[in-house]
C-alpha cells in the first residue's frame, strides 16, 4: 500500500517538474517554485523510506536574516531545476561569509572537528537553523549578547560531551556564578559574555600567543571593558613585567580568577579583604622562586601575619591592613618609584589612612620584620638579638622551674608512697616490660607519624630530624610495636599467668551493668558504688580497644608500606583504604589514650599524682581493695602474705 502510494506521488512529484520545467526553462527559479513543494509538512519518501524532500518554515525563513536578501538557489546553487532527483549539496556559509570562514578554520572549534574528537559546533550550532538564522541585534537570536552564555552553554555546559573531549563543564559552570555571569542573567548586557574574552569565530585556545586569553593578552581583552584600570595596571610593576615578556608576573586572572571572577567585596572571592594576603599574593611572594630569579625579597607575607595587621586579619578582622592597603590594587608599584604608596615620601599618607598623625620619624622604620632574618638595619638587630636573650633566658628560668618542681613532686610521691604499706603485686615483671615496650613504641609512632602529616607543627621541628631519618624510626617503631603484640598473643596463650589474665579480662553482662550503676553513682542519681573483680569494666574496654588498634594499624601500617605488592595484588585503592583508617586510627587511639587512659594512671583522685604500679608492679593492698572489692582470693593472699592476682593462681583456677 505504502509503496503504491510513493509510486503515485512521485508520478505526480515528476509530472509536475517536468511541466513547471518546460515553462520556465532556464530561468531562474523563484522561491515561489521551491516553496511549492518544500512549504509541505509531509515528507515525500523514496523506495527505501528516506525522505526526498525537505519542509521549510516560511515564517521562519521570512523572518531571518537571509529572508530579504537571498533566494532559496542563492545558497542552493546546485539546484538548477525544478525537477531534481538527488538532495542538494550541503550548502556553504564561506560562500558569502569568507572572512568568518577563515577565521573559523583556524579556530579551536574547527580543530575540535578532526577525525578522533566528538564534532565541535559548526556555524548552525550558534546562529541556529539554516533557514532562521537572525541578525545579532534581535532578541531571540542566539548570537545575541543577551543569549550568547547560554548558546555557549548548549555544548560547554554538557558533562558527557565535554568529557568525552578530556574537558571540563567547569568553566560554564563557574562563569554563571561570577560576577559577569550574574549581570548577564538580570539584563545588564555590558558586562562580559563568551565572546568578549574568547572571541568569536577564531576562538583559540590559551597556549597560542594569538588568543586573547594568553596570559600576555589578558591585559588588552579584560582591559576592552576595564580600560582605566588596564592603563592604571600598566604602568604599575607588574604590568610592567609583562610588557617585557615575564611570564612569572601576575595578570587579571592570576588574582582575580578566570571564569569564576567575583566582586572584591564577595568575601569568596580570592581579592576579598580577608582572602587577598594569603590566596593572592602569598601565591609569588612567599616563595623564593621570585628571590632567585629576580631579588625580589622572600617570605614576606609570613612576615606579614606575624604582624598584629595579619593577626588581626585571620581572626576575621576587615579593617585591618592587608597587603593592598598598603601597597595599591592594580597600581602597584617598587618603593623606589616616587609615585609609590610605598616610597619613603608617601609612606606617611599611606600609613596616616588608618593611624592618624603618623609622623616621618614612625615610617622610617622595617614593615616587614621577620624574626631571625640576618637584615642589617637597627630594626632588625635589636629584634635579633631580643629573640636570642630571650631564648636562652626561656631555657634557663623554665628548665630550673621544672627541675624545682621534679625534685619536691619525686619527693613528696615517694613519701605518699611509702606511706601506703602493706603493698601487693599488680603486674609482673614480664607484664611491665611488655607495657614498657608499648608505651616506647605507641610514643614514637604518634611523633613522626604526625610529623609526616603536620610537617609545620611544633613537635615536628622539636625534632629536627629530615623525612629519611622520620620514615626509618617511624617503621622500627611499627615493626616493635609488632612484634610486641605477637608475643603477647604467645604470652595469653602459651603462659599460665597469661592465659588467667586473658579470662580475667574477658566481658561478662555484669560490666555493661556496671556502667550504668557507675553513672547513676557518681552523677548522685542514686543507687550504690558498683564493684568490681580484678578488671573493671573501665580497664576491660581500654585492653580490647588495644588489641583492636593494634591490630589495626599493624595491618595497615604494613599495606602502606609494601604498597606496590598490596596495588598489584588487590587494587590501588586498598592502599588508599588502608592509608585512611591508618590515619584516623592513629587520632582514635592517641585521643584515646589521653582521655581515658592517662586519666586512669595520673588524673584519677584515689591515684593521683601517679598510679606507680607500671613502674615497680606495685599497688597498696588498701587502694586494690577499694577498686576491686570482689576480687576476694587475691585480696585473701594479699592479707595473708601469700602472693599476687597476676602472679600466682590459686590451685584448681586453671
């Protein structure tokens, strides 16, 4: 049925080209003549159900910006006649556009074409649809200023399509935040749009020294709209550099940000007044790569935040000075210029902005005083050597407080001590070296393991030590700590004090009991003082927490350290797992160990200032009968001289 119907149509289609072409000759056609057929919403279709023909919107065509101007074979140049069998050849915007051709085919667009990336955007994909293309000046073009972040945003604001060419949508993304992007969207149309910066037809990308967008031409494109300020930043020191062709000097983008420009007073943005020290300068000041290449003097923002200005300003301060307060925005310029906010005749009015009545005498002196730098000025010196007699009177007044009060808190320990007769053993020998070992090892591994993470930290200094020598003890302090757990795993299973300890240790219902007595106790809601055995449920939780973490961080710590083995054999994220939980494992325990551990042997009342049982195995007969009243067989030896609850077990208990 269908395929009689195509025959009927075409008949039709033909007999009518053949007569329209007969009277016409070879004259040229109208659009009245294409229109005849091409006006038909229905598609006509040949044998294999392609359409042969092709509707086209009058309305749309009457309204563009060819609609008045061409004729339909002014683009189509190949159809000559009414009557044509094949489709028209796809039609060429260079034909009348040549320039913009040209231009176009040097663009990042047309690269973007080539054979083993996704098709970039061609001329319809910007100015829309062959026949209802409009001029720029009207509203509803899609070149029209109003509209051209949106159009741009058809292809640069598509995930997929972006990635699939090794980009981002981030740019897109970030211009409709920024302060352009915004004006855009409420109407104002001065303010910049794609094409602005990138152009429009020759579109490059930022490595070529053509583009608008290379660093030495940022200047001239965002000066296209910020004309004072470009001249202004011109001629100040780092314009400067950039007009000799140094690329390390900063340009609009290095500070204020590429798509993601915000207004100053956003306090975001990079140049905001609590931002701009730390974001901004401190990116080429702090540095010595600038001391290297050019003399420029180093570490200067850090000697700026040792000042009550950079103080001031990371406590959240806004009116404080930051760098441009003293030293302009975009004019900035050597203190050796005369036209310098900086050189020694303006630096009264610059420092009078905010201290009133400042006078010459109070700004002759250093700015940016760093302690210990070897600078030969008076400023300098005294600051110099303030800093090492106060150093050495530090040492020597601290160091003999502490040892004042080593001597007299020794003192009064071991009379406390003796005073608590008769004693009992708590832990053996064997116990105490194997918590000795621990507490050796658990010490080191937190200092360098920390010092690795927090290299500026006071206790990674105090150290002194480089990362070589910081990764050796850090591993043999792993490696004992190891080897420790190990044999405590022999020592709870091969040795008879070891195995009493591990089932003196072990949960029972009672301990989750206890704690709840203990809190109701203590918080004086009522109820009796809960009693224990050997362990309570304090000193349980604390030994399974160790069994836990040192497992933990044995098998972590060894993941991280055969890495490569662990990468090939499982993946690369399981080093990146086992790198995480070693981390916040280590935080965990050596939070743990201060809280609960050091209040259990130091903070506690009934031990202060130090339960001195790890040291000699020791504990008054009286304290252990208050902290474990129901451990009635060790409290009975111990009152008739016989032996310890973890040395000896009575007869029958194994």
């Amino acid at each position: 049925m269908n395929a009689a119907r195509s025959v009927i149509v075409r008949t039709l289609v033909f007999a009518l080209f053949f007569r329209a072409t007969a009277a016409h000759g070879a004259q040229k056609l109208k659009d009245s003549d294409c229109l005849a057929c091409h006006s038909d919403v229905t598609l006509t279709e040949d044998g294999n159900g392609k359409p042969v023909s092709v509707y086209v919107d009058q309305s749309q065509l009457k309204h563009s910006v060819h609609g008045s101007l061409l004729s339909c074979v002014d683009c189509h140049k190949d159809v000559k006649s009414l009557a044509h069998d094949t489709p028209p050849a796809k039609i060429s915007c260079a034909d009348c556009h040549s320039d913009a051709q040209e231009n176009y085919a040097h663009s990042i667009h047309a690269q973007d074409g080539k054979p083993g990336r996704n098709a970039a955007a061609t001329c319809t994909d910007c100015h829309g649809g062959a026949h209802a293309v409009l001029a720029s000046n009207n509203t509803k073009s899609p070149v029209n200023r109003a509209n051209i972040p949106a159009t741009c945003g058809q292809c640069h604001g598509q995930k997929f399509l972006m990635e699939s060419n090794g980009e981002s949508t981030q740019p897109f993304i970030a211009y409709q935040q920024s302060v352009h992007g915004r004006a855009v969207e409420s109407g104002k149309l001065k303010a910049a749009v794609c094409t602005d910066c990138h152009g429009a037809h020759q579109i490059l990308p930022a490595n070529q020294a053509q583009s608008p967008i290379s660093k030495f031409n940022v200047p001239a494109t965002c000066g296209k709209c910020h004309a004072e300020i470009a001249r202004t930043f011109a001629a100040s020191i780092h314009g400067q550099a950039i007009a000799r062709g140094n690329e390390m000097a900063p340009v609009c983008t290095d500070c204020h940000g590429i798509h993601s420009i915000k207004q100053h007073t956003d306090p975001n943005a990079p140049t905001s007044a609590e931002r701009l020290s730390r974001d901004v300068c401190a990116r080429c000041h702090e540095g010595v790569r600038l001391s290297q290449e050019f003399g420029v003097p180093g570490n200067q923002v850090s000697s700026y935040f040792d000042s009550y200005h950079g103080l001031a300003v990371e406590g959240g301060s806004v009116v404080a000075a930051n760098c441009s307060s003293c030293h302009g925005v975009h004019d900035i310029l050597p203190s050796s210029d005369p036209r310098s906010t900086i050189s020694s005749a303006n630096l009264d009015a610059t420092c009078g902005k905010c201290h009133k009545g400042v006078t010459r005498k109070f700004t002759l002196t250093r700015v940016h005083l760093q302690d210990g730098v070897r600078a030969s000025d008076i400023d300098s010196i005294a600051v110099r050597w303030v800093r090492r007699i106060y150093v050495v009177l530090i040492l020597l007044v601290i160091g003999a407080m502490f040892l004042h009060n080593a001597v007299i808190w020794r003192s009064k320990a071991m009379q406390i001590r003796t005073m608590q007769n008769p004693y009992m053993t708590w832990m053996t020998a064997n116990q105490r070296w194997q918590h000795l070992v621990l507490l050796t090892s658990f010490v080191f591994l937190v200092i360098t393991g920390f010092a690795l993470k927090f290299p500026g930290s006071w206790f990674a200094h105090t150290l002194g030590m480089g990362e070589h020598l910081r990764g050796i003890i850090h591993r043999v302090a792993g490696v004992v700590l190891i080897g420790a757990g190990l044999y405590h795993i022999f020592y709870v299973a091969a040795v008879r004090e070891g195995r009493k300890l591990l089932r003196d240790l072990a949960p029972v219902p009672k301990d989750a009991f206890d704690v709840w007595a203990a809190m109701r106790y203590y918080l004086g809601l009522g109820g009796e003082k809960p009693k224990f055995a050997r362990f309570s449920y304090a000193e349980k939780a604390e030994y399974w927490a160790l069994v836990w973490g040192t497992a933990l961080m044995g098998l972590t710590g060894i993941m991280m350290w055969a890495k490569v083995w662990v990468g090939d054999l499982l993946a690369r994220w399981w080093v990146d797992v086992a790198t995480a939980i070693h981390y916040y494992e280590a935080i965990l325990a050596t939070l743990a160990i201060m809280v609960w551990h050091l209040y259990q042997v130091i903070f506690d009342p009934d031990v202060y200032p130090m339960n001195w049982t790890w040291w000699d195995g020791k504990m008054p007969v009286e304290q252990y009968r208050h902290e474990h009243a129901l451990d009635k067989n060790a409290l009975h030896d111990a009152d008739s001289g016989a032996a310890s609850p973890s040395a000896v077990e009575r007869e029958g208990s194994d």
